[in-house]
C-alpha cells in the first residue's frame, strides 16, 4: 500500500528499503521531517514546559513517519495469543533523540511507547531518564502507538500529520459499555513495536540511527504495555537468528498486561497472566511505594534462571509520579493546538486536591530507575545479576486491613532503602489521601527533632555521605545521581 506525504515541500523524504534482517517485516520510513517555525513535533524537547537543551548535551532530535502493516491479535483464556485480523495498514510517527557524533553512542536504545493519558504523546520514561540517557550516550525513541494520540497530532499539525492513521479494519464490530464502533484500532501496535526495533537493529543507510551501530534495545513505558509486549511478544517476535528483537525491559510502574485490542478485555483482577514471567531476556521491575498496596497480588519472586531473569523493586516513599513528569507536558499553545484542556507543569491538575498538597519535586523514584537502567544493561551485556532487595513491610496483605509497617521515623520499612529514608529529614508517604493520590507527600522534621536525631550539621552530612557512597557500592545509585542527592542532602533544612 502506499502513502502520500503532503510534508513533501517541507523536507527531504527518504524511503527507506531495507535488505530484512529479521523474520518481522520492516516499516517503510519516512524523514526526517523538516522543523519550521510553524511545523515541529508535538512533544519537541524544545517546547515542553522546562526545556532540555539537548544541542548542549551534544544531542538532535528528530521525527519519522513509520508505515507499514500490523496483525491484531487476541489472547485466549489459556493465554494463547491469535492473530484476529491479518495485514492492516498504519501509518504512525517516531521521535527520535540521539547523539549527534555517531562516536559518542552507547550502542543502547531506549525505546518507549509514549503515554496517553492526557490524549496526546507524553515522554514518561524520557521525564524520568533523559539526564542519565544523555549522559551515557543512549539513544531514545519515542512511538506514537495509540489512535487518540494520532488524532491529537492531527489537530495539532493536519498537515504534518495529515497521513497518520490506525484505520480499524473491521470498523462494524461493536464493543464497549455503551456497544460502539469505532474508525480506529489500538491492536496494530504490538507489531508496530516489533517492527520498529527491528528496523533499528537492521543498521539501515539511511532513517533513524543511520551509521549508528545499534547493540541493545531497551523498551520501557509507563502504562502496561512493555508489560504486555515481554510477557505475550517477546517470544513472539524475533530476529532471524531468533534473538529476541528486545534486550530488557525495564518496568516502572505496577501496571500490569493489558488488552490486546480495542474489544479485547483485560486480564481479570488476580488472573496469574498478570504476573510478567518467564521471558527469555532481563526483566526489572521498579514500583514505588504508593502502588505497592494495590499490588501485593503481583508480587513475584526474583530470579536468576536463564529463560526468567527478573527483579523486583519496591522504593520506600516513593510515589508514582512527582513534578518531573509534569515539567515535560507539552506548552499550553501545543495543548490548545492539539484539542486538549490545559495543564501547567507547575500544577497539572484542572481540579483541586482535597486536601491541598504540593507537587514535591522528589527526584527518588528517577534515580532508583536510572540505576536500574545501569544494571539492566550490565545483566543484558556481561551477565552480572543486578542487586536483590527485600519487599516493603506490608501487615494484613490483601486485605482491606493493609497497611505498611512504618520505623520511628514515619517511614515504611523494607524495600529499596535510599538517604531519604534512612538518613530521614521527613516522613514520606508514596501517596496522598483524597484526588491527588498519585503523588507523594512529606511530614519536614522540626529543627528540635532534627537536632536530636543528628546533633549537628557536620553529623548529619556524614551520614548522608556514607549512606550514599554504600548506596552507589552496592549498585542502588549511579555516581552521577548520588552527587546530586549528595549536594541537595548536606543542608538540614527540611
């Protein structure tokens, strides 16, 4: 099938061919598109709400439409997946961040099938990561993967975005609580996943990461959907030599699997295909303390066995998002542009929080990912098992009775400990009570208590010196993050 691309006066278009590597079918591409002062990626780095200086870092950004053909699949009550529909067309886009001197390339890519929750692309891995990323030389990709956030582009560019499509191909099948139709199809982009990391692996001449020498692929997203890919894809889909086409995953959040399609149904509270397991490459998981409770029920084991590597983290105090992921929020002009209510980074919400708290910039939760980032490639390359670490201390687990053990401090016992909580200035919730649950809140110390605990400043830097340099020994902290917790750390002020 073949597309026009009205962007066509705009930029210099490459049709990419390439010789398969893989036993996945490989995407037609096409860019990168020119960026004008009126055309430009939604979510471009330059036009969030705090920018990132990527040309500082010695990085370029750059945007591809993806065409080609995906099956939809459907999952069996066995957990077999089908193919429901063979061969449908889509045309999506890719945004890419990497170095601009191929010599500076890690080798890695990171690949994250963007967020929709606020109905259009929203960087949730690259929010949390992007600092360690640019530091290390990976490259990233970003995949527009869900028909409302194509809709979205659509309104905010028609021009730019004017071939982008997830045409359903069964537009007549009804579904849903109110038994709709719908033009569009979600189910297409498990192969779009497939098939742009094997394009990314197949060291094209020319598109994205052209002369850059591709090792590893890295997928990670916020919402279930590297969940879901791991645990019903990987095996799925492979390259010609049967490697998988992914490395790793790295898993931030308790989500767990979700549909395979639009009328597909989610996995049933408690149903074991929750639990990601026996994948044959590196899995880490990382949930933070305010969706431990509300997943006790997907707890696993870690493990070291060759077709099941796989860790658990739990981080004490942490939250599920904090201010970072809403400083990379599209500016409003692109939000207005793009259909969507307003939100500022600042205070995202349209609501207010009952009862009132402040979004904390409480950077925990990034870190322990940057650092499981380091340690899923150390695993994925030299084979070294990443570091264990106990569950948090739940009594009454699942059950509505269940609550977390708490020190003398406030602070929850077990789990990925850090200087926050074992060198405490404050007692730290992953969660607040009423709307706002998602995001921590925090109890400062007084000084009285401060100067009880500690006596002095000089005391209470040591400490947090020695937490951190134990940490950063023990693989819990990358060196570069431990500075900047080391830095924000050595003054008492809560």
């Amino acid at each position: 099938m073949k597309f026009s691309f009205p962007l066509l006066t705009l930029a210099l278009v490459i049709s990419v061919s390439v010789v398969a590597q893989t036993s996945v079918p490989l995407p037609m591409v096409t860019g990168p598109l020119a960026v004008m002062p009126e055309s430009y990626p939604l979510m471009a780095a330059d036009r969030i709400q705090e920018v990132v200086d990527l040309a500082a870092a010695g990085y370029i950004e750059e945007e591809y439409i993806i065409s080609g053909d995906a099956n939809i699949y459907d999952r069996g009550a066995d957990g077999q997946i089908s193919i429901k529909t063979a061969a449908a067309p889509y045309v999506t886009r890719i945004l890419v961040r990497r170095p601009v001197d191929s010599a500076d390339f890690s080798g890695n890519v990171i690949v994250e099938p963007l967020n929709e929750a606020r109905g259009y692309d929203w960087a949730f891995i690259w929010a949390l990561s992007h600092a360690y990323f640019m530091d290390q030389g990976d490259a990233f990709v970003g995949i527009t993967h869900m028909p409302q956030n194509i809709d979205a582009l659509k309104k905010f560019n028609p021009e730019r975005y004017a071939a982008l499509a997830f045409t359903n191909p069964n537009p007549a099948e009804t579904c849903g609580p109110q038994n709709t139709t719908s033009p569009s199809e979600e189910g297409l982009h498990w192969d779009i996943y497939s098939q742009v990391g094997a394009l990314l692996k197949s060291k094209p001449s020319a598109g994205p990461l052209a002369g850059f020498n591709v090792e590893k692929l890295y997928m990670s997203s916020h919402h279930g959907h590297a969940a879901t890919y791991a645990a019903s894809f990987n095996a799925r889909a492979r390259l010609n030599d049967g490697a998988a086409i992914y490395d790793g995953y790295l898993l931030p959040s308790s989500d767990v699997p979700t549909r395979l399609n639009r009328c597909g149904t989610a996995l049933a509270a408690g149903d074991a295909q929750q639990i990601v397991s026996n994948v044959d490459v590196p899995v880490i998981r990382v949930v933070p303390q305010g969706e431990v409770l509300g997943a006790i029920a997907t707890r696993r084991p870690d493990s070291d066995e060759a077709g099941d590597r796989f860790r658990l983290y739990e981080i004490a105090g942490a939250p599920r998002m904090d201010r970072i992921y809403f400083q990379h929020l599209p500016v409003v002009e692109d939000q207005l542009k793009a259909g969507q209510p307003v939100s500022i980074g600042k205070w995202p919400y349209n609501y207010k929080c009952t009862p009132d708290i402040d979004l904390l910039n409480y950077p925990i939760k990034r870190y322990v990912i940057d650092a499981a980032f380091a340690n899923l490639d150390n695993w994925v390359r030299n084979g070294t098992p990443p570091p264990r670490a106990e569950r948090l201390s739940v009594k009454n687990a699942g059950t509505p009775e269940a609550a977390f053990e708490t020190d003398e401090f406030g602070n929850v016992k077990g789990g990925v400990r850090h200087t926050y909580v074992e060198v405490p200035v404050a007692s730290y919730s992953g969660n607040s009570p009423g709307q706002c649950g998602s995001i921590a809140s925090k109890v400062s110390f007084d000084w009285a208590k401060l100067q009880s605990v500690y006596e002095t400043p000089e005391n209470y830097a040591a400490k947090v010196a020695a937490s951190l340099d134990e940490l950063v020994a023990e693989r819990w902290f990358t060196e570069t993050d431990a500075a900047l917790i080391k830095a924000e750390l050595v003054s008492l002020a809560p």
